[in-house]
C-alpha cells in the first residue's frame, strides 16, 4: 500500500550531476508531507551512510559533510516527491541510493533503491 520509489539514478562520469527522485503513495492518515525524509546510500559490504535529510514542518535540510555544498535535498509537496539534486559528482559517490520517510510516531519506510554510479 506504502510506496517509495526511486528514480533518476544512472552512469555519470566524475564532476557530472544527476537528480534522484522519491515518489510517494499510499500514505493515508499521517500523510506524506507530515513525514520526515532522508537521503541514504549504501555499498555492498558497508554500512548504510545517511546522506541528506529534510524536516516535515519548516523545511530544514542536514547534510553529510561528505556531500555539504554539492547535493541538494528538497521536496515537493503538491507532487509527494523529494528530490535529491546531485553536482560535482565523484567516484566514492557510487552506491545505492534510498529513500526513507519517518515520523514522531515511529512510522517509517523504505524505498527499494536507485543504483548510481560514477566513473570515467
């Protein structure tokens, strides 16, 4: 019923950019824009790095130091999607990237992943 899908992952080459996308349905009573959410990547056999996140309520963004100044989170609340806009791209930027939407109340989910990848 929950629905977070990612999109928008793909081959860049380094100093490249790319914009992901976390599209949600199925939200009913708490909705979407009530939810908290995050931004994480993971590499096979290391542990899930939280990336970027924003707040349900003014909007706030957190980033990684490893990403501050190059992505930008954001959302969209007519369109239940938060983007996360990616520039200057490097190597150690591959990984599989998810979504992950939460709130004070415990409810939380997952998206399935988008895979990025940035090489020359």
């Amino acid at each position: 019923q929950v629905q977070l899908v990612e999109s928008g992952g793909g081959l860049v080459q380094p100093g490249g950019s790319l914009r992901l996308s976390c599209a949600a349905s199925g939200f009913t009573g708490f909705t979407f824009s009530s939810y908290v959410v995050s931004w994480y990547r993971q590499v096979p056999g290391k542990e899930r790095e939280l990336v970027a996140s924003i707040a349900d309520t003014d909007g706030s963004r957190n980033y990684a130091d490893s990403v501050k100044g190059r992505f930008t989170i954001s959302r969209d609340y007519g369109k239940n999607t938060v983007y996360l806009q990616m520039n200057s791209l490097k190597p150690e930027d591959t990984a599989v990237y998810y979504c992950k939407a939460f709130n004070t109340f415990g409810y939380q989910y997952w998206g399935q992943g988008t895979q990025v990848t940035v090489s020359s």
